[in-house]
C-alpha cells in the first residue's frame, strides 16, 4: 500500500484531471452550448467525405457557374476592394440591381435573380438615393426591385461572427443573414464592409481564413455569390495592387477584384474614370481591366483603347520593360512585383530610358509578362523575412 502522503497526492491529481476536463468540455457530448457558442463535434459537423477519383468515371463534369462572367464565380467568395472614395459600394449596388432586374452592368451580362444587400456602411436614406439614380440611368421603376432585399446597419454591431480567442464562431447577425437567405435564395449576397463585420485582427491568418471560411460556407450552402466589400491596406494602395492586410485575404478568396482611380504618378488627370481590374482569379484570366466612368450619379462602361493600337502599346510597354530588367540586373541592382521603393513599375517609369511609358503601363507589362512565363519572381534571406525580385526567365 501506498503511503498515506503519496495516496493524498494522487487523489488531488485525479481531482485536478476531473476538474480540468469538466471546464475544458472533454467529456460534454458532441453538441453543447458554452457562453452562448455552439461546439460541434468534428464527426458529426462535416459534410465532407472521402471517394475514389475513379467514381468520377461517367459522370458529367459540372460546368463553372458565374454571376458575371470571368469577374464573379458562383458558390464561393470575392473580394472587391477600393479606397475610401472610389465608389465600390456604388457600384456594388449597381451590380445588385442589375442582378435583381435581369440587367446589364457596366456592359458586362450577369446571372438574373434575387439579391440580399447588407450595408454597414450606408444609413437607408443613402441607399434610397443612390438607387434613384441607378434606376433613373436604367430607365426602370421601384416595382423592378422586388428581388432585391436591402439591410442598413449603419449605426449598429455588424460582426459576422465571434471571436471566441480559440476560434472565429457564427454572430447572431450571421444566423439572421442565413436564415434570409434560406427564405430569399438569392443568387448574390454583397456585404459592405469587411471592417465593419469581421471581429478580428485582420493581419491573423488563421482567423482570416476562418472567416473567409464561414463566408464561403455561406455560399455553398445557398448557392450563391458572396461579395465582400473591402478598403486596401497602405501597401495595397502604393503597390497599386489593392492588397488587404495580411496576404490571407488574397489567397483564402477565389477571386478579388480592386477598383481604383486612374492616376499617373499622383496625378489625376479625370476624376470620374476608374478603373476595375482582376487581381485574382482561380477560375478565370488574371489582369482583365474594366474601364467606367461616372455620370449623372451612377458608373457606366466607357470604351477603351482598343485595336492595333493597344496591341502596339502593350508590345512596347513589354519591350521597355525586359530592357530595363535587363539594365538593371546587370548594374546589379534589384526591382520587384510587390511594391515599396524597388517596384519595378516605379522604377522604370522614372528612369530616362522609359521611351515615354508610364508605371501604369509597366504594371501591364509585368503582368503580361509574368502569365507568359518570360519573367519570373526569385526570392532569398532567410525564411520570416524574405526578399523577392524580378528575373527574366532561364538566368
């Protein structure tokens, strides 16, 4: 027999592990509420299953579905980001009612049906104004919007969800959205904006995908489009690629669109003209741009450079650009895709042999020539820190 001591101690451990596991919910069963969250069990929370890739055999492929083509990918989430200013929630609800009345928006087809809007941002007096003029621009009535379901939250708590410290968790509003979805079954629904309704450090990658995660979630369960409304970090905003805080937010969305003014060197030449552009896209082509132009309150298509002409500018623009690469690497001096002082847009467009190319069109080199494989980005320094730069490919 254990001494009297050593049998004291080991009961207050037992008691201890029993403690611990009751305020740990170990031995809860599957489902239990905490605090007001919901815990699932992992065997009986997902959907997902196993199968041989040979079971696909016979069976017809699924065509991709768009809400606009090319731009907006059905069942999952996109990203449209642009500075305070720029008009994207405009726009935004341009795109819902287009989507709403069977429409055309900004000269571009979109799938038809109905359509929730949340705002965080716009108070309703807001969002009645600005559909007076898109509908005065499209010639169409109020009794066209019965597929269009509008929430203002301006004023209120607009957090999709919780952050527990452990994990991000569904918010009261995000059962409400879902349950209006479940009774709308809408195509599309646009949330505005990112800062508005996500709880967390955006910088956090585990918690951005996670909430990117229940959005998308969101989607595949009614079948739609989520869009999410976003404003680009500072980086996000010199480099021109309308970037979001951490590099989660990229790679976590399917697709991210960015609508900027069009300026050269910090000069505006029109205020009106903006630009949207596809910084990603998984299942379509990278770097398509869309030019528009506001007018009498709404945005409408404005026709750009086309042709042999700018087929002539884009092979220039690509010339330049491999030759100053060149200069460059041989000087041994390093320029890079991402931003900063040695974005190798800036760079070039500053220097004497530019051949009159602006760091607008160098942008549209890069990217020309990244897709086509004739440069490549390199990296070096140590892991937490890296370093990346522009090479041409084969060196």
């Amino acid at each position: 027999m254990m001494p009297d001591g050593s049998n004291t101690f080991a009961q207050a451990a037992e008691e201890f592990r029993s403690a611990r596991d009751r305020a740990s919910g170990f031995n809860d069963p599957p489902m239990q509420r905490r605090g007001g969250s919901e815990f699932l069990d992992s065997a009986t929370s997902r959907d997902s299953r196993f199968f041989s890739a040979a079971s696909l055999k016979g069976k017809p492929v699924p065509p991709r579905e768009w809400l606009v083509h090319g731009l907006v990918p059905q069942m999952t989430v996109t990203l449209f980001s642009g500075d305070g200013g720029t008009g994207k929630s405009l726009l935004a609800l341009q795109l819902a009612v287009a989507v709403a009345t069977g429409g055309g928006w900004i000269g571009k087809g979109v799938s038809a049906g109905r359509v929730i809007y949340m705002s965080a941002e716009d108070d309703e007096d807001e969002l009645h104004r600005r559909l007076e003029d898109i509908l005065r621009a499209e010639r169409r009535a109020y009794d066209d919007l019965s597929g269009l379901t509008l929430r203002s939250l301006a004023g209120e708590d607009a957090l999709l969800a919780v952050d527990s410290q452990v994990t991000l968790m569904q918010s009261e509003l995000f059962k409400e959205l879902d349950a209006r979805a479940a009774n709308d079954a809408p195509v599309l629904i646009v949330i505005d904006t990112l800062a508005d309704v996500y709880p967390a450090n955006e910088n956090d990658r585990a918690k951005v995908r996670q909430f990117i995660g229940i959005l998308r979630g969101l989607a595949l369960k009614r079948g739609c489009a989520v869009l999410l409304l976003g404003h680009p970090s500072l980086t996000g905003l010199s480099s021109g690629t309308g970037a979001s805080g951490s590099t989660a937010w990229n790679n976590s969305v399917r697709s991210r669109l960015y609508l900027a003014r069009i300026t050269d060197c910090g000069f505006e030449a029109d205020p009106d003209r903006r630009v949207l552009t596809t910084m990603k896209a998984n299942y379509g082509r990278v770097g398509e741009e869309t030019h528009i132009k506001w007018q009498a309150g709404v945005f409408v298509p404005e026709v750009a450079e086309q042709g042999l002409d700018k087929l002539a500018a884009g092979a220039k623009a690509q010339r330049v650009f491999m030759h100053l690469l060149a200069t460059y690497t041989a000087q041994g001096r390093r320029v890079n895709h991402a931003g900063g002082p040695n974005y190798a847009p800036k760079q070039f467009a500053e220097h004497p042999d530019n051949e009159g190319m602006t760091k607008r069109a160098f942008k549209a080199a890069m990217d020309s020539l990244l897709t086509a494989g004739k440069i490549r980005i390199e990296s070096e320094g140590p892991s937490s820190r890296p370093r990346s730069f522009i090479v041409e490919a084969g060196q």
